[in-house]
C-alpha cells in the first residue's frame, strides 16, 4: 500500500507541500515511490547534520557560514515540498541580508520545531510501509 499518495492514511502537515512529490512521483512513473522514499530518508539522514551546523554557526556569530548552511538547507527543503523549513530559512536569509542579525534567534527557534515536526511527519510515513 502507497502511503505517499492515499493522504486519507497518513497525517498531513501545514509544513509539506504534497504536490511537489506528487508531481515528482508522475514524472518518474513506476520508480517514483522508491525513489521518493529514498529522497525523504536521505533528507532525514542529513537534515540533522545542517540543523547543527545552522546552530553552531549562530552559537558562534559565524554569518558567512550560515548563509551557506541556511541556503543548502532551503534548497533541500523546497526540492522536497517542505514549504515551512524552506520559508523559515529564506525569513533568515532576508534578515541576515537586512542585518537584523537579533532577529536570527527567534527565526531559528521556529525553525527547530517546524524542522522536529516534518522529521516526526516523514519518519511515521516511512515506518508505516
């Protein structure tokens, strides 16, 4: 049973644009729902790593270094639909551009939470199968 496509099954999120994988999923025809699979697991395997540098670099004021982890991690994210961590990391990448560097923190903050409730999210879909 495909607990990708029938959403009836699965908990949907605020923080996951389900077309994106869908469209992905149509595209790559028979494949596609390994291949989204491995995408999602292979996003849960790194994730953590750059969430940790994101906090290391912030912890550390290293600006530079945050704005590369803070785009990979945006990139990662839109290329898989997950809309809530990507818009969180273009809000940072706009107030470190403004340098509103203060308002990094509480942006950071949600992103953690929004970040634990996609991973709970895919980890249930990818446990369920």
């Amino acid at each position: 049973m495909n607990l990708f496509i029938d959403t009836k099954l699965i908990s949907s999120s605020p923080f996951i644009d389900e077309k994106v994988m869908d469209e992905f999923k149509k595209f790559m025809g028979e494949e596609g729902d390994t291949l989204v699979k491995e995408l999602i697991e292979l996003y849960l395997k790194n994730t953590p790593k750059l969430m940790a540098d994101i906090e290391n670099d912030i912890k550390v004021g290293d600006i530079e270094s945050l704005k590369i982890h803070i785009h990979g991690l945006k990139g990662s994210s839109a290329q898989l639909g997950v809309v809530g961590v990507s818009d969180l990391c273009k809000n940072i990448e706009e107030v470190i551009l403004e340098g509103k560097i203060n308002e990094i923190k509480p942006l950071h903050d949600q992103l953690k939470d929004v970040y634990q409730q996609v991973a709970t999210n895919y980890q249930g879909r990818i446990s369920a199968e």
